[in-house]
C-alpha cells in the first residue's frame, strides 16, 4: 500500500518484508534450505524462518496479546535455541509454523483498537506501534541475510 494511514502503511511495510522471505525461500529444495552457505555463519534460509516464527510469537501474541505461548523451539544441552540448528528439521512443517504464527500476529494487530495498544514484557511497556516498527526492522535485517544466502546458493539476487 503506497497511500494510507499509518496502520495501513506499517502493517503492509511488514506484509511486504514476510513476503519478501517467502520469495528468498521459494524454489529451493529442502538441502537448500538448510544450507550454511555464508561461512563461517551458521544462518540457513530455513533457520531464517524458524527463527523469525519465533519472533513473531513472542511480541505478537505473548507480549501485544498476553498470551503465554511457550518457544516452538527449545535450547540444547548448551544452551542455545535451537530454530537455527536445522539439520534434522522438517521443512514443511517449518514453513507452516511461521505461516500460521503470522496469520495469528496478523489477526492480533486486526484485532488491536489502534497502534496505542499496549503489551507487557516484564516490567516493560510497548505500544502496537513500536511492535510494528520493531517487526519491520527484524524482517529487514534478516532480509539482508536471506539476500546474501540465496545469492550463495543459487546467484538468485535482486528483491
């Protein structure tokens, strides 16, 4: 959306960088997907999306919502979470897993009377608006990444 008030714009902002993950992703075989292919990074596409469904979940529904969803993904016996560790992942279900989690988010911010709403985190604050802005940074950041990672494994690049 080129033209609209300031819900309208953030919410499509964030719509455009989910899609733009989507498109980084799309065509890639499973391998693929998994693929470390910026040494010494340990990031893959698929970690991306784990990672990001993660997030999602935490400020759209347990910190905007209330709600006290546990992580999808657990830490390992060092202590790391492991969304990015996806060697063993199942891809499918991944993807449906964020998919649903931004539909959820989606219909949380629907629900929100306006971008003044606000969420807890511990003793903290945070209005709908700052969630928004705070998703649409999270999503570029990692877009960069993504761009980098599709353009190791295939030379794909471009939005």
């Amino acid at each position: 959306m080129l033209v609209g008030d300031e819900r309208a714009t953030l919410t499509s902002v964030l719509q455009r960088q989910r899609d733009t993950l989507m498109m980084k992703c799309a065509g890639l075989s499973d391998q693929q997907l998994r693929m470390r292919a910026v040494a010494p990074s340990g990031l893959s596409l698929l970690g991306l999306v784990r990672h990001l469904a993660e997030v999602e979940r935490g400020w759209f529904r347990n910190v905007l919502g209330g709600e006290d969803v546990r992580g999808y993904f657990t830490k390992n016996e060092a202590g790391e979470w492991t969304e990015f560790h996806v060697e063993d992942a199942d891809v499918a279900d991944s993807f449906r897993l964020w998919e649903e989690t931004c539909e959820r988010s989606r219909a949380i911010v629907d629900a929100a009377e306006s971008l003044d709403v606000t969420g807890h985190f511990g003793d903290r604050s945070y209005s709908l608006h700052y969630i928004l802005a705070h998703m649409i940074e999270e999503y570029a950041r990692h877009n960069g990444h993504a761009d980098l990672l599709r353009e190791a494994i295939d030379g794909t690049t471009g939005e």
